[in-house]
C-alpha cells in the first residue's frame, strides 16, 4: 500500500492518477485539482474568502480519498469540503488541533497532532498527542503522545522540539511518521507504540511512506561549506527502516555567499509544497514558482508550469484511483437496484471482519448495515433516508472501498 502526501493552496476533488489535490491561498480560496504537468486545474469547491482565517501551517488540509473529502481548518473549525458536489461544511472547534497529520483510510479516520496547555507554576507545559476523529461519529481519542515541552518564565531548555517542516506522512492502517528532536519518531496506528530513530543531520520533508515495501520518501538537504560561501542542495530520498537514505534525485541546489549574495533555486519549503503521487510513482515540488515533477523509478526530473496552487501535508492512498473505481485489492463494492426507491442489496464479499455504513453527502452516518464477519451480501432499506446521493462504505482486511448510491423518490 502506498501514500501520497498533498501540497499548500486549497485545490481537490476525484482524483485520477494525472491529478493532484492542491489548495489555492487567497482569495476566494478553494478546493481544486491540478495536473503539475500542463497546470490544468477545476475548482471543485470554495472554502473561504479574505474575512477567513486557515491555520497555514504544514499539514492543514488532509483527504479522504474513498469518501471524497477534503479537511482544513477554518476560522479555529474542523471543515469539510465533500469534493463530489462541493458542498462545504464548518464542524466543531479545533482549537486543539495544530496539525493535520492525514487520513487513516482502514479506521476511517482523520489523524491530527492536538496540543493540550497547562500552567506550571510560572512556566507552561505544551503536551502534544496524536489523535483521530471519526467524522461519521463525531468522536475524538488520543493514540499516543509524541511530545511534551515545558516552557520557563525565564532561560531554560524547552524540552521536546519538532522540526518544522512538512509531514507527517501517514500509510493507511499502517504508521505515522514525523520528526522530534532531531529523530525520526515513527507511531503504530494501531498499537500507539513509539520508535525513535536515531539522531540525524540534514532532516528534511517527509514526503510519503510505501507500506508495502516499508520506505519512506523525504526531501533532505546536503550542506557544503567553503572559505566564501554555503551551497545547500536538495535531494529526494527513499529510506527503509534502519537502512541508510538512497538518493533518487538531486531537485535544488542555492549558494548563499559569505558578502550576502545568493543564487540559484528557490524551493518553498515553509509551506509544505511537495507530495508524493503514489499513483503515478511521482513527487512534485515547487521550485522557483513552478512545478518540478521527479518520477521515482527512473530519477528523471521535469519542470513543470507556474505553481499557482501549492501541495499542502495529507495523504492519499495509491488503492484508491477514483471515487467510484475500486482497485483489485480492495474490497470489491455492487450495489443494486442504483438508483433505488427502498432496498438495495449490497456485494461486500466474504471478510472475516468488516464494517459497511452508509455516508451522506457531508460524510455523517446514517446506517451501520455490519460490523464484524461478512459472507455475500448485505441490504439497506433507503426507504427511510431523504433522497439524494448516498455512499456505501466497506472498511476490511485494512483497505476500503466505496461505491455511490442514487436515492429517488
């Protein structure tokens, strides 16, 4: 199972292997698709206009690619752009939330790193959690604590530190990866278990993790000093547990000079602006104001048109091409009679333990149709919902599917 990390300006909606979500700053902002390589774009949804305010940190929009839905923050609410009929939902305060850190598709959740504040004494201690949100319930527990700094009133070591570059990046049913003092922390979404690598130089992103193969691709830098200057390049890399990073490619390279001068590439890193497509084996970039696109098997490295949506931190997985397609090694989805006035018969297929729901249009539950062992078939009487479209989920074996369902009266 593969990855792919997003980008910085709001832009999204099915996404096909050509595609890229991507979220456009200002104003009005919106949520779109983008093809990096003839900038192709088509506005799916708008999500606010100057009088709004987003948390424009690294990692503040993340996707549900089997549900279609885009997630950000908005004026200190959890939003949701549904990327089908582009409507755009406010939910409840995020004041906890300072980070995105993807969507687990097998638990059908959305991960966050939430920040809890409490004074001690003169000084504040900062304790940051992992946690997730099951939007169909509305829910929020805590999967492990990955930090905790304690802030004097006066001089003193802060404790735990992130770096603050973009990531983390997110495998579905697998681990969560983001990096703290200086280490690479990697999270077990299942367990909450905690392994810390080992102390690093020239950390950089955190593009994407391939779970399959359990590699994990970054943007890092290598530094060269000389009498007159520092030249900083950078590199994509792919990285195994406790293996040492391979360099795939070289995408920027800037010299600063000892008298000020600087020169060369331009990379944007503050704001994320780098994804890892695991659909089409590719990262993208944002190198002097244009898309740079590096195709991981061969290291070829293109420039792309004018960036003007950026990639901003999330995930997408590689099973899921479009909305209504579900790849072979995903659960299997049919549903029939489509459209249906009251009962549709729904083949999920034989699954040791699976959950089936139904979605509304804004995401929310409105029937469990199974939660546990599946053998064929199982109905929903959409008799009792009010028409529109609907969408039927299957999470099992940790992958998920999802096929519309057209309700009519």
């Amino acid at each position: 199972m593969r990855v792919a990390c997003l980008a910085l300006a709001l832009a999204a909606a099915p996404v096909a292997a050509q595609s890229l979500p991507a979220l456009t700053p200002c104003c009005p902002n919106t949520v779109a698709t983008v093809d990096p390589i003839t900038g192709d774009t088509t506005v799916v949804a708008e999500v606010g206009t100057q009088t709004d305010w987003f948390v424009g940190t690294v990692g503040s929009v993340a996707i549900d690619v089997v549900g279609q839905r885009a997630f950000l923050i908005r004026n200190f609410r959890l939003t949701t752009a549904n990327l089908v009929t582009g409507e755009v939902v406010e939910g409840t305060s995020s004041f906890a939330f300072v980070q995105l850190a993807g969507y687990d598709v097998a638990r059908d959740r959305l991960l966050a790193v939430a920040t809890e504040v409490e004074a001690v004494g003169a000084a504040t201690l900062y304790t940051n959690y992992l946690a997730a949100y099951r939007p169909a319930t509305q829910d929020t527990v805590r999967i492990a604590r990955i930090g905790q700094a304690l802030i004097p009133g006066g001089p003193g070591s802060p404790g735990d530190t992130f770096a603050s570059v973009s990531g983390p990046a997110v495998a579905d049913g697998g681990s969560l990866f983001t990096i703290r003092n200086g280490r690479l922390l990697r999270v077990d979404l299942a367990t909450g278990a905690l392994t810390e690598g080992p102390a690093e130089t020239g950390l950089g992103e955190l593009l994407g993790y391939d779970a399959a193969a359990d590699a994990l691709y970054r943007l890092g830098r290598v530094t060269t000093v000389t009498d007159s200057s520092q030249t900083f390049t950078g590199v994509v890399t792919r990285q195994t547990t406790g293996g040492v990073p391979d360099t795939l490619a070289t995408v920027t390279r800037a010299t600063v000079f000892n008298n000020g001068g600087v020169e060369g590439d331009l990379y944007v890193a503050s704001t994320g602006v780098a994804v890892y497509d695991a659909v089409s084996d590719r990262v993208v970039l944002n190198r002097n104001g244009s898309y740079l696109v590096v195709e991981l098997g061969s290291g070829r490295v293109r420039t792309g048109p004018a960036a003007a949506a950026g990639v901003v931190g999330g995930a997408l997985s590689a099973r899921v091409v479009s909305a209504d397609d579900a790849p072979g090694d995903a659960p299997a989805l049919r549903a029939v009679p489509n459209p249906t006035r009251g009962m549709v018969r729904v083949a999920v297929g034989t699954h040791a333990s699976a959950r089936v729901e139904v979605l509304d249009a804004l995401g929310r539950r409105v029937a469990l149709l199974a939660d546990g062992p599946t053998a064929g078939d199982v109905t929903w009487d959409a008799s009792r919902v009010p028409p529109g479209v609907y969408r039927v989920r299957v999470v099992a074996d940790g992958r998920a599917a999802s096929v519309p369902v057209t309700v009519a009266r």
